[in-house]
C-alpha cells in the first residue's frame, strides 16, 4: 500500500502541476518520485490535498519482499483489498498571506455523509 500526499495545483489542467520554475529537482526514490508540488508555496495559489491509500501490485509484492517494509505490513488486512485500486479524499486549499484556507470544507467527509451523498 502506498499513501498519497501528493498535491496539484488548480488550473488549466485537470492535474496542473504549476511548473518546476526554480524548484528543487524531484526525488526519484520509489513511492515518491511522483509528488508532483516541489516548488515554494505562494500567497494565492490553491493546490489539492490528496491523503489517500493505493493497493498497487508492484508496491505490495515488493514491499511484502523488503524486511525493512514488511515488518510493518498486516498481510492479512490488506490482501482483500488488492485490485481495488484505493481510496483518496482531496482538499482544496487556498494559500493566504498567513497559512491557508480550506475551500472544501463543506464536502462530505464520512463514508456515511459520501453515500447520502451519492444518493441524491
């Protein structure tokens, strides 16, 4: 299973990377050589926030074969899940003066408020 903390900007592109102009070069290390945001962060731009969990066949055989990975998988809880793909609840926030703001906020959030949603 691999986590997502990946963050895209908003714009003219449905994953619009807001370009490398002046960022550090990307981290080619698996598992992460995707983040797609390495620049700095300015007042005015809205990104997503991704958190989210993949069960992809590559990832899992080779951690399942990797000590160092495996001491901390439960192959049991998470076999059932392989082929589903995964699961991922994004955020849009803006980027203030001063931190950022959560422009998603009202978006259901539980699995209960995402199925009466569903169900409209």
């Amino acid at each position: 299973a691999v986590v997502s903390t990946q963050s895209t900007g908003i714009g003219l592109d449905v994953h619009d990377v807001g370009g490398y102009v002046n960022a550090p070069p990307r981290i080619q290390e698996p598992g992460i050589k995707y983040l797609r945001t390495t620049r700095t962060l300015e007042e005015g731009m809205v990104i997503t926030v991704e958190p989210g969990v993949y069960f992809g066949d590559a990832l899992l055989d080779g951690a399942y074969t990797n000590p160092d990975q495996a001491k901390f998988m439960n192959k049991e809880l998470i076999e059932p899940y392989r082929g589903t793909g995964g699961v991922r609840i994004e955020d849009v926030v803006a980027v203030t003066e001063d931190g950022s703001e959560l422009l998603s906020h009202d978006l259901p959030r539980t699995v209960e408020e995402i199925e009466a949603f569903m169900a409209r």
